[in-house]
C-alpha cells in the first residue's frame, strides 16, 4: 500500500516543485507577475493556483494519515508566494516521512469513512486510495499544471510527467 499510494504522491510533489519553480523563473525573468499567478485560475469559480498548492498537500496528508489510522494534521493555508508554497510541499512531506511502509501494513482493509458534501461515504483502505484519494491529489496537481500552461507557461508533458523519469533513471 505505501507503494501504491505514498509513493505517487511523492513523485506528484516532484511536479509541483518543477511548476512552482518554472513559475519562479518566469517572474525573475520578468515575464510574469507572481500574485497574478499565485491568484490565476482556469474558471472564475475553480480555485486560484495557490489553493491547488495547499488542495494537494490536505490530499497528500489525509491520505497517508488515515491509511496509518491516525489523525490528520492541519495546517493553515496562508502561502502567499512561491517560497511559501514549496514550505507547504516540505512540511507535507515532513508528514508523509512519519508514515513507514510497515504502518501502511493491512491498511487495504481498514475502514475508512468520509464526509463528501454532506454525504458519508466509506471506503476499505484500497478503495479509498484507487477512486478518492490519488484522483483528487492529482486532480489539483493537474490543474496547477493546467493553470500555467494557460496562461502561457512553456511546460508540456514531460514536466508533469518528471517523475517517469526520476523513477526510470535512478535519480
């Protein structure tokens, strides 16, 4: 289960770094302005870049924390620049460090229950981390992706995908 599910997880904050320090790059160069891209979004009613930061790093946490059978911590959402975003990543990755694979052992069984909109949902420890748990941390990884390659970022597939290659080349 830590293989499957922490271990995705660590790659996609590898992506993250690459698109917030690609971000960094543009505004040194002064090319971008980065509240305008720490407030960008896609639609009016989606959640700005910064959110999809802090959206991942809740995703990342709760995962790995309920699969343990602990509790998930919080955190505050006050990230207000890039600097601040890749704290973010570091201190969920401080989390996901507390977490071994022999935690994670039986964790496909465990039962885990949700409150979706209202809604309690319970998944076994399998389902949690295959229909809800990576989705929605790759969700909001893939939409800080969308969002600056929207607003006109020079990224393509290969920096979402960085970590194929982290893995592939033993690095």
């Amino acid at each position: 289960m830590y293989d499957f599910s922490i271990m995705p997880i660590m790659g996609g904050f590898r992506c993250l770094r690459g698109l917030i320090d690609t971000a960094a790059t543009h505004v040194k160069a002064g090319k971008a302005d980065e509240q305008a891209i720490l407030e960008a979004r896609l639609y009016a009613d989606m959640d700005p870049f910064r959110r999809q930061i802090q959206h991942a790093s809740d995703a990342a946490k709760a995962c790995a924390m309920r699969l343990a059978g602990r509790t998930v911590p919080s955190m505050v959402d006050d990230e207000a620049s890039f600097e601040d975003l890749i704290g973010r990543i570091a201190k969920t990755e401080d989390v996901l460090a507390q977490v071994s694979p022999a935690d994670l052992v039986g964790s496909e069984t465990r039962v885990i229950k949700l409150n979706l909109r209202r809604k309690w949902v319970t998944f076994d420890g399998l389902s949690y981390v295959q229909e809800f748990a990576l989705p929605n941390f790759f969700f909001h990884v893939t939409t800080a992706y969308a969002i600056l390659r929207h607003n006109g970022f020079s990224i393509g597939k290969m920096d979402y995908l960085v970590d194929v290659g982290h893995r592939r080349n033993g690095n």
